[in-house]
C-alpha cells in the first residue's frame, strides 16, 4: 500500500491568544523531528504543513488551522495515532487549547 496523507483541521477558543496559538502551530510542525520510529530509530513523518486558513470561499466551517502530514505507510499513520509518545503528549497538552478538531486521511 502507499502512503497516507494525514489533515487535520482546528480552531482554538476564544480565550486562547495569537501567541498560544502560534507556540502549538510551532509544536505541530515539530512532530515531524520527534517522532521516531520504534523498530528503526528512524524519524518517519515524511512531511508536515502546518499554518493558518487563508482560503476565499468561505466554507471554513469554523476552522482557522490546518496540518497536513504524510506517512509512508498506513502502518506509520496508525503507530503516530496511537503510540507514538511524542505525538500523544503534544495532543494532550493540546486538546485544552481546542474549540474544534477534525482529522481526515486519505491514500497519498
């Protein structure tokens, strides 16, 4: 199988500043040098994207941020989702900054 394209699309409460929001946006882009493999030792997270929406059509949804990571494998999309340490402690000190999230992820 290929590889898997992995978005996630947030928006942060009203009481959470532009300084907050960019320190996160920061730690998300930094996944891609924590994460590590468990069998290699290797850093696996292909590529990350990570910014504010800019998009003119207005079906944001509420949204306002979005990553886009990529995995060479499924295998290493369901290791990051479900094991990986460095991903799970970012998503906890996270998710108390987080109005909305939602996660999609499709084949690369």
């Amino acid at each position: 199988m290929g590889g898997i394209i992995h978005v996630v699309q947030l928006s942060f409460k009203p009481e959470v500043d532009s300084k907050k929001i960019d320190e996160l946006t920061a730690g998300l882009a930094a996944l891609k040098d924590q994460c590590v493999h468990p069998s290699t030792g290797d850093l696996y997270v292909q590529s990350v994207r990570v910014g504010a929406d800019n998009s003119i059509e207005r079906f944001q949804n509420g949204f306002t941020h979005m990553m886009v990571m990529e995995f060479k494998s499924s295998e290493d999309r369901d290791y990051y989702v479900k094991s990986d340490p460095a991903h799970l402690a970012f998503v906890a000190g996270l998710l108390p900054s987080v109005k909305g999230l939602q996660v999609l992820d499709i084949d690369a």
